[in-house]
C-alpha cells in the first residue's frame, strides 16, 4: 500500500516550460506481484478504494493541487471531450469522457492508461490546455479531431500546438486482428508504416505515428509532436500494462497544468 511520504517517480513529457505534464510510474511498491500495487489513481478498474485514495493524495502533495481542482474522468473509450471551465470541478462532467480541455490555470486535467496513448496538448501562447485518452477506438474515431476543436474555441492555433505522447504500446508488441488493421488502413490511407506486419504473421499498430498523423492532418505542424519514446508492456514492473497484468490491473496517470504565475491570478 502506498503512503504519502512514497516517492513517486514520474516520466516529464518535454513540453514547455509554462505547462507542467509528467506520466506516473508504478514506483517503489509494485514488486509484490499484485497488479495494482504502486500508484494508482484509477477508480474504476477493480482497486481497492483506499489505496485510489492513497493515491489520489499523492498526486495532490506532488502537484501541489488539491483533488477539487483535479480532473480525473471515468473513460470509456469514447470521443468525447469535457471543457473544464469552472471550479470546484463537477464530477459530473468526467463521466463517460476521454479528452479534456481547459485554459483556467492550477487545473490539473488526467488520463489513465494501461497501453493506450496518454496525449497532451497545449497552445502555450493561447493559454490552452488539452489531454486525451487515445485508444485504437478513440484514434480511428473523432476523439483527437473534438479535443483540437474545444480547443480552438478556447482560442488555440493548431499550427501552434505542442504534443507529447506519454508511455504506451510499442508497435511490436501490440498485436491485433484483421478487423482492426482494416479500421486503421481506411482511417490512414497512404500512411505507411502505421500496420505493419509482425514476426507472427498478423497486423500490428503504430499507436503513436497514426496519432501523429490524425493531428497533422487537424493543422498540427509534426515537428511539435512528441511520440512515446517506453513501451509499457516491454516494463510491466515499471507501468501498468493491460496486455502484461491483465485489465484488472492499476492505471499510468498522466497529469498536466498550467501553474499559477502570480496570486492574483488564481481563479
């Protein structure tokens, strides 16, 4: 079980210094064999609610944000985005959600992801933040194309958007039926490279370049696009990994906010 005091490593996403994003690692507690051990902040997943509390604790000391300005949506491998623009946050607005999007400072915005795409995206001069849950589901859907479009009525300029992916499935390791391949061929055509095929003989996916691709094609200049560089399921002692612990198993956290500049700017 974790304690306040754990220390929490993280993995920093490169992304400019006005916005602060990291992804969680499992940390110290998860050499005990159970697949939610470490941090956890996912409250849906089959964790005890105690240790998501726990959890959910840590990260407010870390971020130094308390859990009524924090975000964390119930995702469903849906399209939808949630603007977050009010406080304290309603966690009505967090249901059945898979993107977020806020220009309010000191709003931490969060995803969970066992393998999926953790994405943030931020127009740092438009003051605009965005973080989405990116699926095969969400990818080949209109999941990034509505998170860009909230964005933009925030005041967001695609062409001034900067990406960072955080730890997901490697290409080589996520595997996939023929059904899926097809979904993806259709959704990327003339997009080499995004199925390939494995040693095994079937199709595998590259989560990060065709998310690349679905925001290129939105305005998104490539060169501010940072794929993920970890493969949760090569490190399943390190992050959570559904293909490597199953889905009853603990949640990555990614996290990202403005800070606050000055006093009188808190909300």
């Amino acid at each position: 079980m974790l304690t306040t005091d754990s220390l929490l490593p993280v993995v920093g996403l490169g992304l400019p210094d006005s916005v602060k994003a990291f992804s969680t690692e499992r940390g110290p507690a998860a050499s005990d064999g159970d697949p939610y051990s470490g941090f956890n902040a996912c409250h849906y997943v089959g964790d005890d609610s105690e240790h998501v509390a726990v959890s959910r604790g840590l990260l407010s000391v870390v971020t130094g944000i308390p859990e009524t300005r924090t975000a964390i949506p119930r995702q469903t491998h849906s399209d939808r985005v949630a603007v977050i623009d009010s406080l304290p946050v309603d966690s009505r607005q967090l249901e059945d959600v898979d993107g977020l999007v806020t220009g309010l400072p000191e709003v931490a915005l969060c995803v969970n992801t066992a393998d999926c795409v953790p994405v943030v995206l931020v127009d740092v001069a438009a003051h605009v933040l965005g973080v989405a849950h990116c699926g095969w589901r969400g990818i080949v859907n209109r999941l990034l194309p509505n998170i860009v479009a909230a964005m933009v009525e925030l005041g967001a300029d695609p062409a001034k958007i900067d990406v960072a992916m955080g730890p997901a499935i490697g290409t080589e390791c996520f595997e996939v039926g023929e059904d899926v391949a097809v979904r993806f061929r259709e959704s990327f055509p003339g997009c080499d490279g995004i199925v390939a095929e494995g040693s095994s003989g079937r199709p595998h996916i590259d989560l990060g370049a065709a998310v690349r691709e679905r925001l290129a094609a939105l305005g998104v200049d490539r060169g501010r696009i940072r794929e993920p560089e970890i493969c949760t399921r090569c490190l399943p002692g390190r992050f959570f990994s559904a293909r490597a612990l199953g889905v009853g198993s603990g949640r990555i956290l990614t996290c990202a906010w403005f800070p606050l500049l000055t006093a009188e700017a808190r909300v």
